[in-house]
C-alpha cells in the first residue's frame, strides 16, 4: 500500500479540519513517526491511543478518518518495517507553492518531536548524535516561510530539507525505535 491510495492530501487536510480535529496531514505523520522513533511497539491500538491522546479527544473519529488514519498507521509501518527503510513524508504535492510545501515541513518536524517527546517524556537525550538530530528537527519546525520564494534554488532547498528530514528520522529510529524483528504480523 502507497500513499497514492489515500485521499490526496487536500481532501485528508478538509476532513481533518471538517471534523475539527486541529492537525495537519504532515503533523500527523510526523506525530506517527516520533512515536514509532521513540520506541512505541508497533501495537495497532498503541499508536491509535497515543494519537487520540495528542488530538485531546476522547470522542470516537467518524468511520471515514478513522479508516484513513489506519490506512496513513499501516503505510507508515510499512515503510519502517521494510528491508530498505524508505520514508516517504506525506507532504502537498510538487504542484502546490514552496511555501505551503515548506509550512508542512515544519508541520511535519513539529509533530514528530511532539511524538517522540511524548513517550520519552522529554527527558535529556543522552545520544549525541540523536540530540543533534532533534535539534535539527526543532529548527525546522520553525521554518520562516517569508524566507522562501518560488525559484529553483528554494525547489532545490525544500528537496535538500525533505531529504535531510528523512534521514534524520531513520537515524533516531535506528537508535530507540523498534526493529522489524519486533513487529507484529498483522497491522489493522
């Protein structure tokens, strides 16, 4: 499974918000991410709990989001579990501006440590090389979008920042998330 089978990710972002459900796609994701890179078991109803928990609802989530969100968990699993570890960030497509790409990018990075710091409670990171990625992903999530424009260089640069975002994740994965050795064998 692909994220091209999802809904494109305006449709998931008008649903979300729909549904006052106060998180963009990219944040999503990202959240997903940081929990799985923290250490969360790769536990159906762990990631869904911890999400529930990050969202501040308690309500149920309408069949259509909820079968989203499962499909959005089990690419994502996917993708950590494989052979060859290949992120794939859920951003707006390359038609959409630099800057909207470049807001979900720091989306993105936002809601990772707001999943990694989630599990680990915030606690100080003793790994040098994970603190300096985690820093990384905090000066991205503050990305100053008045300082990106539409021209190939800053195509370049949102291509570099995605690219650097990818292998940061697989990094603090590779230390404190679970390998696929641990994963469960069915994903719902």
């Amino acid at each position: 499974m692909k994220y091209n089978e999802l809904m494109t990710y305006d449709e998931l972002q008008k649903l979300l918000d729909d549904n006052q459900l106060f998180i963009t796609v990219a944040e999503l994701q990202g959240l997903l991410m940081g929990l799985y890179s923290a250490g969360l078991d790769f536990d159906d109803l762990s990631w869904k709990k911890q999400l529930l928990k990050q969202l501040a609802t308690s309500d149920p989530l309408p069949e259509i989001i909820d079968a989203e969100l499962r499909k959005i968990n089990s690419i994502l699993c996917e993708m950590i579990t494989a052979n060859i570890f290949g992120l794939d960030l859920l951003l707006p497509d390359d038609t959409s501006s630099t800057v909207a790409r470049g807001e979900a990018l720091g989306y993105w990075c936002q809601g990772f440590l707001l999943g990694y710091m989630q599990l680990t409670e915030n606690t100080e990171e003793s790994e040098e090389d994970v603190a300096d990625s985690l820093a990384d992903m905090e000066e991205i999530s503050n990305i100053d979008l008045d300082t990106i424009g539409s021209t190939e260089a800053d195509e370049k640069s949102l291509f570099e920042l995605t690219e650097h975002i990818k292998v940061t994740a697989q990094l603090i994965h590779s230390v404190h998330g679970q390998s696929p050795a641990n994963k469960n064998e069915t994903l719902h």
